[in-house]
C-alpha cells in the first residue's frame, strides 16, 4: 500500500517539477523578467540615479516611480542591498536597502 502512496508522490512530483521549469527548459526567462541583486557602497545618489561600487567596480542604477526605498536618506559609504531588473541597457532598481549588520 505505502508503494502506491511513494508512485503517487513521485509523479505528482515530476508533474509540477516539469511544468515550473519549462519556460527555463525553454531557453530561459526573458532578461527582462528576471531579478539581480548586489551588494555595493554607495558613491553618490540623486533623485534619478544611485552610483554603487561594487567588487566588479561601480554600477549605475536608475529610479523609476515603482522604485522602494528602504530608507529616506542613503549617505555616500553607506553598503547597501539593491534588487534592481535589466531594461534595455539600463538597471532599474526595485528595491534598495541599508545593509544590516
């Protein structure tokens, strides 16, 4: 009885498995729809753009109307976390937050 339970399971399983990675299985998510993430401290920051070095050297992100800021005031050295998506040639970011140490 528990082998029916273990089969069932199993191809439960498999079923949600392949339908949850086709579209990767498919050629990848469009860059446009993915997520990065880096940490950096901050260079400089306006009301359209932040300046993040990084290990890779410094990013430029830009601010849309949908951008979350974690806080009011970012100051330049501080590290932060920034969730940001690819568009065109530009990184936009979708959320930026002070690092918590």
């Amino acid at each position: 009885m528990s082998c029916f339970y273990l089969r069932a399971l199993l191809g439960l399983l498999l079923t949600v498995s392949t339908g949850c990675f086709s579209k990767i299985w498919q050629g990848g998510i469009p860059i446009e729809e993915r997520n990065f993430d880096v940490y950096g401290t901050v260079v400089s920051i306006s009301l359209k753009n932040l300046v993040v070095k990084t290990k890779e050297g410094e990013q430029t992100f830009l601010f849309d109307p949908a951008s979350v800021k974690g806080s009011d005031t970012f100051d330049e050295g501080q590290i932060v976390h920034v969730l940001y998506k690819k568009l065109d040639t530009n990184n936009i970011i979708t959320l930026v937050v002070k690092k918590v140490d």
